[in-house]
C-alpha cells in the first residue's frame, strides 16, 4: 500500500496519477500501515513506511535536516531513468554533483529515504492539461515517472500490486482510426485539393521518384489516376479516393474507426475566430448514410469529427446528433478536425455528450502529447476521458511536417510500438480515409504498421472499446481486508472486451519476485499484502 502526503489543491491529479499506475493506495493518515509513503508537502510527517519518497524542485525539510545543497533550480530540465530521458517541466533541484532525479538516499532506522529532484504531481498536471512540446514528442514521460516510482518500490524489495494497463491475452492495445476528410475526388471542382492532386500525382511523384519516397510503380499509378480523373468526374470510372471498402479489406476484420464531418461546406472558428476555407469538408455526410451502416456491419465504428465541438458544447451537441441519426445508433466520441483544442475544450466535448475525445496529440510530428500511453480522465471533466492520438500520416509524410521516406517513417514508428509493447496501454495511429489512394498510397506503411502490431498480439480495438477497456481498468476496485490481504474486485465488463490483468511483485523463499493472474470480468481474488 502507498500512501500519499500531498496538499489539498494536488488530491486530483493524485487521484488520476494512481487510475494510471494502477496500485492500491491512500490518502496519508496518522497511524498509516502504508509501507510507501510519498510526500510533496513541506515536512514529511511522522510515519512507520519503509520506503519515504521525498519530492520537489525547491528546497525541503529532508534537505536541512540530511545536509543536501541544492544549486539553484532551473526549469525545463531532461532526466534520464533505466536508459530513458524525460523532460521536468516544473522546478527542477540539482546538487554539485547529482543532476537528479534522485537527488539522495538515506537509510537510517529501518526506512529509506529518497529526495527527488522535481514535484511529481506538478508535473503530471501539466503533461495532463499543458501537454509536451513537439522537441519532447519521443518521451513517454508520465510512464517514466510510474516506472522510476515502480523501481524505488522494487529496489527495496516490497511487495506491490498492480493492474498493468495490458488486457488479458494480448501484448498491448492497436486502436486503428480514420479521419475521413474528403471521401471522394469527384466532389472536388477547381479547388486547391483538386490542382493539389494533379501537381503531386505527376510532377510531385516523378521527385519523389528521385528522392526515394515513390517506386517508379507508384509514379505510373498516379499518372493514371490523373488521366482517369475527366471520367471520374464524369461518372465513367470508380472515384479512386472512396476507399471505405479497401479499408475493411486491408484491416481484414481489424476494429477501426471512422470520424466524420457532420457539416459539408462549414469550416467553422479557429481560436483568433477566423473561418479558414480549407478546413470545410466538400462531402455531404448524408450521402454516407448506406455506407456509414455497412461499415458498423463490418465491425467498424462511427465517431463525430467535430467542427465546432472543441469551442461550443451546444454546436457539438448538434454535431453529434447529425452523425447519430445517420448510423442510428448513439456516436460516443469525438476527434477534432485539424486538431482544434484548447484547455477547455474537455469540459465542453463532455457537456457536448461524448463520452470520449481523441484529440490530443500533434499535427506535425508522431509521439506523446500528453506523454502517456494509457486512456486518461482530463482533469476538467467528471465522465469524459481522453484517447491520445500517437501517430497521423501526414506527420510522417508530408513535406511541411516531418517529410520522411516509407522506411525512415517505419524506423520513426519502431520506437512507439516498442514503448507500447514495454509500459502497455494503446497505440492509436490515425491514417486518413484517402492515404492509401491516389496520390499518396501509403498504404504500405499502414499495412507494415499492422503487422508488427500483430506480432505483439494486439487487441485491436475500436476507440469505444479501447476506451470501454480502461474504463473497466479504472473500476476496479482494490480493498485491504482486516487480515492484510488485498481484495481485487474486476466490475462486469461489455461483451467482447478482454479481461484484466493482475500482476504481483513480491520475494519468496524461491526468490520469484514476479506473477501473474488473468482477472475476468465480474470476478474477485485476494493477495498476500
């Protein structure tokens, strides 16, 4: 059991901290049986825990009572643990010759004291709400503060349980999304898409050729597509870019999910309150209403990609209706097209009524934006909870982002899948609904992102589900029992879902230190403190 000395304001971003690491703990009180206690406050109060984990980025009472000069503290500092860098955002104490993070350890009395150089729930709050700039993208740096804590805990060999965020029977969670921005070429007429195409499926695609990005195959299909486009426009040939059919195919009874533009021609305010014409989709949702339906027959899911959701609750409301009178059936979550988003936005999606967003995460590089792998609950809602978006093609591919050949953008993705494999949680990847068509075809890419995730046994899972998943995580329920056995209460799950995972750290007499127990849904099991 931890315990927690932290003050009032910090009891949130406590609370969040710990449906992450998911482990049981409590709100410190004199008399405390905890055998971890963590304090942020000022003095650390009298207790029996065997482990005192001290921290934050100015000076402490641990500091004058142990001797520790601490240099002045600067912000924005990079820490490494076990091989991994991670930023601080917040304070960040140094010694003369310690960097940090752990600043000190004394043990003296049966305890171990350890001073960490940062305040940890400073910094989870702002990796929750201010999120990481795009130099720290590669940094899964709240798992790193739950795996640097996890480490102190087994470096003293106390027993500790936990649910890793990893479903029963697989390696990690794949969630596949599509933001479906234009549908089909034949709905573009002397627009900026429409000469766009035409310069990068023949000029744009002879460089690429040069530059190594396209195979002179790929240069030949393009051409054609482009000679194809007066009979596409014409009704004489298939529109290349309606690629809702090739998707169910390549997935190849994969969970997915699409994102849909409720509003055709409407591109709605930006944060200087500016409409900017291209953001307006040039697709009637309407006209998906038959398709929208054969999709969730195949096992896919319908999400809103919301215009206005970000900014105004009673336009996402409307927004969402629109979608769910189309499928008939309620539309849970939510992504933002262009990524709109600011810090209210959480509390006004929820007041919208969706239950999830997928939003967070960035337009011009692949990476950690909240520095999570895990579904989490904003700080600003009550219900809603938060689907980090971790990769988007266009990051990878286009020319003004990070503009990386289909190898150097498998090598950029290696490092995610690895990190999700290593902390678990979800890697949601979002390939727009005409990439694998004329004149992107990065189709390739998409397919090799899949079948690596297939070799780490992914659950693939809709967005619903995924959050559905952690949701289930979230509830369950740890209880220590007047014996000092630990009850795990798993609630009923949906159907579908996969169970939990129980895993347990503690020494015996053969010198295990690690198990493991599958916990289905519904079911209870009692541990050894």
């Amino acid at each position: 059991m931890i315990a927690v000395a932290a003050n009032p304001e910090d009891q949130p971003v406590v609370a969040e901290f710990f449906e992450l690491f998911k482990t049981p703990w409590e709100v410190f009180h004199p008399g405390s049986r905890a055998e971890v206690l963590l304090c942020t406050r000022t003095e650390i109060p009298p207790n029996r825990a065997r482990l005192v984990v001290v921290y934050g980025g100015t000076g402490h009472a641990f500091d004058r009572e142990h001797g520790l000069t601490l240099q002045p503290a600067p912000t924005h500092q990079t820490l490494a643990h076990a091989g991994r860098n991670f930023p601080v955002y917040g304070r960040c104490a140094t010694t003369a010759s310690n960097p940090g993070p752990v600043l000190q350890t004394i043990t003296a009395n049966g305890q171990t004291l350890v001073r960490i150089s940062y305040h940890l729930w400073a910094e989870i709050r702002h990796l929750l709400t201010v999120g990481q700039p795009p130099e720290h993208a590669a940094m899964p740096a709240l798992e790193i503060h739950i795996a640097l804590l996890r480490d102190l805990i087994l470096g003293l060999a106390i027993p500790l349980v936990e649910i890793p965020p990893v479903p029963a029977g697989h390696g990690c969670i794949a969630c596949l999304t599509h933001d479906v921005d234009h549908v089909g070429i034949r709905n573009h007429k002397f627009d900026h898409t429409l000469f766009g195409f035409l310069y990068r499926a023949t000029l744009g695609s002879l460089l690429d050729v040069f530059r190594g990005r396209k195979t002179p195959g790929q240069l030949a299909t393009n051409c054609l597509a482009a000679l194809k486009l007066p009979f596409v426009h014409l009704g004489l040939a298939r529109d290349f870019w309606y690629q809702f059919d090739h998707y169910v195919e390549l997935e190849n009874r994969a969970a997915s999910t699409f994102f849909i533009i409720p509003k055709k021609g409407e591109s709605g305010l930006d944060a200087q309150g500016r409409r900017p014409a291209k953001r307006a989709a040039s697709y009637d949702a309407a006209d998906l209403k038959d398709t929208l339906r054969q999709l969730a027959t195949a096992g896919k899911e319908i999400g809103a990609h919301g215009l206005d959701a970000w900014r105004d609750a009673t336009a996402g409301s409307a927004e969402r209706e629109i979608i769910s009178q189309l499928t008939g059936s309620a539309i849970p979550g939510v992504r933002m097209h262009w990524l709109y988003f600011n810090e209210q936005s959480h509390a006004v999606l929820e007041q919208a009524g969706f239950l999830y967003d997928s939003t967070v995460g960035y337009n011009g590089t692949i990476g950690y934006r909240a520095g999570t792998t895990q579904v989490y609950k904003p700080l600003t809602t009550t219900r809603l909870l938060e689907l980090p978006m971790h990769i988007m093609d266009t990051a990878l591919f286009y020319p003004s982002y990070l503009n990386l050949s289909p190898r150097q953008a498998a090598e950029k993705m290696l490092p995610l899948i690895t990190d999700t494999v290593h902390f678990g949680g979800v890697l949601t990847v979002n390939w727009h609904d005409r990439s694998i068509a004329p004149e992107r075809l990065w189709q390739d890419s998409y397919r090799d992102l899949m079948t690596r995730l297939k070799a780490h046994d992914a659950w693939f899972a809709t967005a619903a589900q995924t959050v559905a998943w952690f949701q289930l995580r979230r509830q369950a329920a740890f209880v220590r029992l007047a014996d000092g056995q630990i009850k795990i209460s798993a609630p009923g799950g949906q159907p579908g879902l996969p169970g939990l995972r129980v895993r347990r750290f503690q020494p015996d007499a053969a010198g295990e230190k690690l198990t493991e127990q599958s916990l289905s849904h519904g079911a209870e099991v009692c541990l050894a403190a």
